[in-house]
C-alpha cells in the first residue's frame, strides 16, 4: 500500500471510531423510554450526586453529534437560584436535561411554551419542577403576605404568582409555613402544567407526557417528590 493510502486508510478507520463514540453519546431518541423511566433516572443520577459518586464523563464526545440532534430525556421547570444547578444534582450530561428556570420556579407563558415545545418537537417525555428548601422567592412571598409590604420593580408581579401557594399552605397551619408553602408551590405549578391547555393536557391524558415535581435540600442534596 501506497504511503498516501496508508494514511487515507488510518484518517478512515479512526473518523470510524470517532463517529462511533460520538454515537454513543447522544441521548437516547424520543419515544425510547417513558416518563416514569426518565424520572427513575434523574432520582438515579440524584442519588449518585448525593454520594459523591457522579459519572465521570468526556464533554468533548459527541459534540458534532448533538449539533445534528436534541432528544432531551426530561424538561426541568427550576428556580433560578445558583445553588440549584439541575444538570448536576441530578448527574446529568450534555442534552439530557431542557432547564426552564425562574425565581420561584413558576410557571409563565414564555416558560410553558417552552415546556411544550421541549415535548411537542423535541420528544421529552417528562416535566420535573423542582423547589428547594430556602427559597428566597417563596420566603420574600410570605413577608408580603405578611407584612403587605411594597416590593421594587417587577418583583409584585412575581409574588401574585406565589401567593396562592403560600395562601394554600398557610390554610393547613403547617410547623414549618416556608417548608410547606415551597412544596405546594411545586405541587400547584406541576398541576398547572399537567392540565396546560392546548398542548400538555392532552398529551398527560395519552400518557406520554408525565408531569411530576420535587423539593431539593440544598444542605443534604437530596431531591424528595412533592
């Protein structure tokens, strides 16, 4: 064989391999797994994160593949705070995971139609919103609802939001009303995505949207369903 051929031969044989890897990178395609999967894997990978133990991973491979496709495993409706990092604390990689995040983890029209095109066209077959413990938003909420106090900016905006949560979970007389108005807050947000017209409605109705949420302790690291 030639010496130019010889190379030829090695650039294919090793653009082979390189195709592979990068193959075996990507996401699995929509419709592969369910929504109770994509949330036993995110429980998995929180568990994993918890002890430390979290996959060791080249973010290098299959960067060109994902340029070509984006099949998240799940949509993450989370709060902002920069404590709470959904990729990590549920040890996920590049493209599994669309993150829609804002104080307080509500759910506004330019979240929801986000949420809807994460399952409409890119195929997610799960929504997780997530809490946590010692959100300033929900706590800012409580002061308000309190205090009645005046708020700068678009801040009243963001507590109108809030408030029907804190207003629910201060019905119940709970020991701890932030603990408890933070986890009803997932739990009347995952309800209005569930029933979301026109959209996610019907696709939780078929079963292949599962729509669920959870509270993160930032100080153990734990993620509890709501």
């Amino acid at each position: 064989m030639c010496q130019r051929c010889a190379a030829l031969s090695r650039r294919a044989m090793f653009g082979g391999a390189a195709a592979l890897l990068a193959a075996a990178a990507v996401p699995a395609p929509a419709g592969t797994i369910s929504g109770d999967e994509a949330l036993r894997r995110l429980l998995q990978g929180n568990a994993r994160y918890r002890k430390n133990h979290m996959d060791v991973r080249d973010y290098a491979a299959g960067r060109a593949a994902r340029v070509a496709t984006h099949r998240p495993i799940a949509s993450v409706l989370s709060c902002s705070d920069a404590r709470v990092a959904p990729e990590l604390l549920f040890d996920q990689g590049p493209g599994d995971l669309f993150v829609v995040r804002v104080a307080g983890n509500v759910l506004t029209d330019e979240g929801l139609a986000s949420l809807e095109y994460a399952a409409q066209f890119l195929g997610s077959p799960l929504v997780f919103v997530l809490g946590h413990r010692g959100c300033g938003a929900v706590e800012a909420t409580i002061k308000a609802v309190h205090d009645n106090a005046s708020l700068p900016g678009h801040l009243p905006g963001l507590i109108d939001r809030l408030r029907p949560a804190v207003t629910a979970a201060e019905a119940a007389h709970p020991a701890n009303l932030l603990n408890a108005a933070i986890a009803e807050n997932v739990r009347s947000t995952s309800q209005a995505v569930a029933t979301a017209q026109p959209l996610l409605a019907g696709m939780v109705a078929s079963g292949k949207v599962t729509v669920t949420g959870g509270v993160y302790d930032i100080a153990t690291g734990r993620v509890s369903l709501a």
